[in-house]
C-alpha cells in the first residue's frame, strides 16, 4: 500500500495523490526539493538547470518569481560572456550568410564590444558585400528584374552603403519601368579623390574616367550628355546624367 501518499493497492504512482491535495506531507517533500534545486542552480550559476527547476517548481503550483528573475540574470550574464560571444561569432560564420552575419556582429558589439572575434567576423562581411555587389552587377548586365530586386534586398539587410546601391536601384527602376521609346542610358557620376570623375554604366562597368574638374560638372551637364551620347549612339535625350547621391544633371 502507498500509505505514505494515502493510496490503496498501489493504484496511483507516487506524488500523484499529492498532486490533487491527497498528502501533504508529500507535497510539502516535493516543494522542498525542487526549492533546494532552485537554490542549487542559482549557486551554481547554471541557466540550464535553473530553467528546469522553475518549470518543476511551476508544476505544483510553486511561486518562481524571484527564480525567474535569477535566471534572466544568468542568461544575461552568459549572453554577455566572452566565450558565448565567440560562440555566437562562429555559428554566424558557419552559416555563410551575411545578413545573419551582421545581424550578430550587431548583438555581439552590443553585448560585449571589445571581443575579440569582431574584427575577422568584419572582414568576412565585408567579403559577402563585395561578393554581393557583383552579384549585382552580372543581373543588371542580364537584365533579370526579378533576381536583381531580390538581391537588392538582401543586399542592404547585409549593411551596404545606400549610396553604393544607389547605380543598382537605379537599374532595377529601368527594368520595371521603362522610358517610353526605349529604356535611358543612366550614367552614374562618382568624383575620385584626384578630383576627376568617373562616368559608370547601371550594370557597374567603367566606361569612362574624364579629366575635368568636379565643380565644373553641373555647368557642363549638356556637353557631357552630347559626348556620352555619341559615344554609344544613341540620342542625347536616352542618356540621363546621375551622382551617386541619386541627385540627376539633366
């Protein structure tokens, strides 16, 4: 008999009867050692098996409050740990993703800003943004709309510039909507640190670099057009002048 637990035959297993008010001796048994694993836990500084005592504790009916306030600490602390940080570095790594890569750069500068797995988790971001941009370069050349907007996407979900995006953009708007009579030639217009300016294609490709100074272009807008124009033949009105700051010449 399970006198102990105030059954008869053996039908119920043991804490059961507890369960429904049937013994409190037990009861009282069972809050006890759940409260000693709580303690135990804390102590020991083991989120783990923190969490699983509270969800025994919740169980019979226990007040985990305080435990639970304990356990955001302690999952704080690990978060912040400089091992967990490289934990999380790694995985993000493994992944070979870079949205997810910044995603846990961000978190890991938050948390713990001077670790030491930061500055390579960088450069293999920066990696993916290069791949990425010529990634786009080739579906703006093979005018895949579709594929270009996706990539788009991904592209400043993995940190890059507005203002490296800005020839991509532009791109894509020329594939879904075209000028009436043809699509325009967008050149893109960067000055270089020698004070020249870079004439570049939506597609990304150079196609020219003139030795003109920049402050000169807005006052030369409609000559640079007429060159530009001869040069692909193709009437100045399809050639549309743009900064890379997307402010447009003409």
């Amino acid at each position: 008999n399970n006198t102990a637990c105030g059954t008869s035959g053996g039908v119920l297993p043991p804490f059961a009867w507890c369960r429904m008010g049937g013994c409190e001796s037990c009861a009282s048994s069972r809050r006890k050692e759940v409260e000693s694993m709580i303690e135990d836990a804390t102590a020991n500084g083991d989120s783990r098996e923190l969490r699983d005592a509270i969800q025994k504790a919740e169980d019979i009916g226990m007040e985990v409050l305080k435990a639970r306030e304990a356990y955001a600490e302690l999952s704080k602390n690990e978060r912040q740990s400089p091992a967990r940080a490289q934990e999380m570095l790694r995985w993000a790594l493994s992944t070979q993703d870079g949205v997810i890569l910044l995603q846990v750069i961000e978190e890991v500068q938050r948390l713990n800003p001077d670790c030491t797995g930061l500055r390579p988790a960088r450069r293999r971001l920066q990696e993916f943004q290069a791949e990425v941009k010529i990634r786009l370069q080739k579906l703006a050349r093979f005018k895949d709309a579709p594929k270009l907007a996706a990539t788009l996407d991904r592209a400043r979900q993995m940190g890059i510039p507005p203002s490296d995006l800005t020839w991509a953009e532009l791109a894509l708007r020329d594939l879904e909507e075209p000028t009436q009579g043809g699509a325009a030639m967008v050149i893109l217009l960067r000055v270089l640190p020698d004070r020249k300016v870079s004439c570049t294609l939506t597609s990304g490709a150079e196609v020219a670099v003139l030795d003109m100074p920049a402050e000169t272009l807005q006052s030369s807008a409609s000559q640079l057009q007429s060159v530009l124009a001869k040069r692909f033949n193709v009437h100045p009105s399809f050639v549309r002048l743009m900064l890379h700051n997307g402010q447009e010449l003409l």
